[in-house]
C-alpha cells in the first residue's frame, strides 16, 4: 500500500506537469492529439475532448501530451511549425506547474504549523525531542521555553549553540518556562550524536502562531524560492565535484525507501506525519520543476534553449539537428537513471 500510495503521488505530479503543457498548448490553439495517464501501451481511451484523446496506458508511473506536429515541421498548425514564443511558453507551462503545486503544498504546510510569532523572535522554544537524546533524558517537552543555558539568558537560537558546543560532554544547567512553570534541569550535550541530530537532539526556533491563507500564500512563494535556490545549488556543487552531506541522487527506490520510512513514523520528530508527507512530495515537485528546466535538449528547458536562436538570429537550428541533440541526451539521461536505479541496490 506505502508503494502505491507513493506511485500514485508521484504520478499525480508527473501529470500536473504534463497538465501545464496541456493548457499552454490550447491557449495558443495548438492542436494536442493525446493526453495520456502513465505510460503505453494503451489500455484504453477514456474519452475524447475538444479533438484531445484522454487515454488509460499500462504503466503507471506518470502522464504524457502529443501536441500535434510536435516534432513535424509539415504541421502547420502543429507545435514544431508555432511561433518560436509560443513554443517556449508550452515547454516553461510544465516545469511552472509543478513550481505551483509547491506554493501551494508550501502553503498548507504553514497554515498547519503556524509561521513564527514575529513580536517574539528572541524567545527560543522547542519544536522536536530527538527519542534518546539528552533532551528527552532531562524531561524537556516540544513547547518548552528555553530561558537560561548556565545562568546565561537565552535570546535566540545561537546563544543556546554556542553555550551547547563550548560545554561537550559536561553537565550543563537549563532553565525552562512550561506553561506558567519555571524549572531547571540538567543535561550533558553529546560529542559525537547520531546523525542527523545535534549535541542535545531537539529543534528549536520562535514560538509559532496561526496563520490563514492569505499570509500563509506569500510565506509558501518565499519558501518554494528558497527550496529551489538550495537545489540549483545542491546540484552545482555535484557537478563541480564537491564532498555535500546535504543530499543525494534518488532513485525509484531510495525514493520508496524514503517514503516508506515516513509513513512508519521515522521523518522528522514533533513534525505530523501529515506535514511529512506534504514536504515529501514538495520536494519531489520542485525537483520536478526545476531540473525539467535544466539546459539538455531531452528536457524541457533544453526544447526553450533549441528555440531561442529563432528569436536571436532569426534562424531555426535543422529540425534533423534537434532530434540527434534530443535523442542523443535522452539516452544519455536514460543510462543516467539507469545507472542511479541500480547502485541502489549496492
């Protein structure tokens, strides 16, 4: 069921992006033959709309669109034949609606957690307890304030880090406000804790508060700009050949895997499986969007590079040209995933 569930999320975004290049092409009256759920061969034809087949094919992994003469010349009403502009606007429509869905996954994201409090960006509470760690040990709860780290007052995220790391492997006091209660208690950060946690294993930032939509919107545009910056980023320092701990190339099954372990409780602690699951497929939409845009004729964003010449030197690069470029780096892509999918499983 947790491999269902993630083939049909990733195949509902597969078909918003293919949703995007659907609706650009009939909003320049560009022909589409075919819209099809996953992949051939065919199972069946849904219905027809407006000259378009919606079609049911055999593998479920995603969705495709046949405009007409998409790669005909001789289609004079077909894509290939259109207006240089008009292309580039078919090919950015899908990339920019995956871009979309991750505003508004953004979006209900925060409406679900709440946005920092803004009047109280110095006050430092728990929002995680790591299982195990010297947080939990020493009784600290997910909506503690943190007041005091060794009699020094706590006024934001970097006074706790750095009393923290000065203190490894010693026994430090903290003063916690819970409710209308003052504490202390005692606790001796780790030198060397578990990945993906720190010495004491809890996260922490501002007090958080409700939000609508209408603040909720603007925050989720400014966080999808941020998820993409880092990505654009991620991705520069692999090809520059640069150690990263920051991420990783998935495959089908690292992304299963990943899934799967969010599903059985093991994302993030203090975070509702709910909102895991939501960011799980914000980042799986932004990837979408964002490397579909990436400068290889096979993708989109190489289709919008093979078009720009026509506007710049009002010369059209041979249609024959374009399909060795497409064909070539497709297969090139291919031995790439290839590649990915199987050292998987080494």
């Amino acid at each position: 069921m947790i491999i269902l569930e993630f083939i049909i999320g990733l195949a509902l975004l597969i078909i918003i992006h293919e949703s995007g290049h659907f609706l650009a092409c009939r909003l320049f009256k560009i022909p589409v033959d075919e819209f099809g759920l996953g992949f051939p061969p065919r199972v069946a034809t849904l219905f027809e709309w407006g000259g378009t087949k919606f079609t049911l094919n055999a593998i479920p992994l995603g969705g495709f669109v046949r405009p007409r003469g998409e790669s005909d010349l001789t289609v004079t009403d077909g894509l290939l034949a259109s207006n240089p502009w008009k292309r580039i606007a078919v090919y950015f429509a899908g990339p920019f609606m995956n871009v979309l869905a991750a505003i508004v996954l953004y979006t209900i994201i925060f409406m679900r957690l709440g946005m920092s409090d803004p009047q109280r960006l110095d006050v430092v509470m728990i929002n995680v307890v790591e299982p195990g760690s010297p947080a939990e040990q020493a009784g600290l709860q997910v909506g503690d304030i943190l007041l005091k780290a060794q009699d020094v007052s706590i006024t934001g995220n970097d006074t706790l880090r750095e009393i923290v790391y000065q203190n490894l492997g010693k026994p430090i006091k903290i003063e916690y406000q819970r409710g209308d209660t003052i504490a202390n208690t005692l606790l001796t950060p780790r030198a060397n804790p578990p990945e993906n946690q720190g010495p004491i294993g809890i996260q922490m930032g501002p007090p958080t508060i409700p939000v609508n939509v209408f603040k909720a919107l603007p925050a989720g545009m400014v966080a999808t700009y941020q998820h993409g910056e880092a990505l654009l980023t991620l991705l520069t320092h692999f090809v520059e050949g640069k150690n990263t701990s920051e991420g990783q190339l998935l495959g089908f099954k690292g992304m299963v895997d990943t899934y799967s372990e969010i599903r059985q409780g093991d994302g993030p602690a203090g975070i509702p499986e709910v909102v895991n699951v939501l960011g799980f497929y914000t980042n799986l939409t932004v990837s979408l969007g964002l490397l579909n845009l990436l400068p290889i004729p096979a993708l989109d964003g190489g289709r919008i590079l093979l078009a720009l010449p026509e506007i710049i030197f009002r010369r059209r690069i041979p249609t024959r040209y374009q399909e060795v470029l497409i064909g070539v780096t497709f297969l090139l892509l291919l031995g790439l995933l290839i590649v990915v999918n199987v050292m998987e499983f080494f």
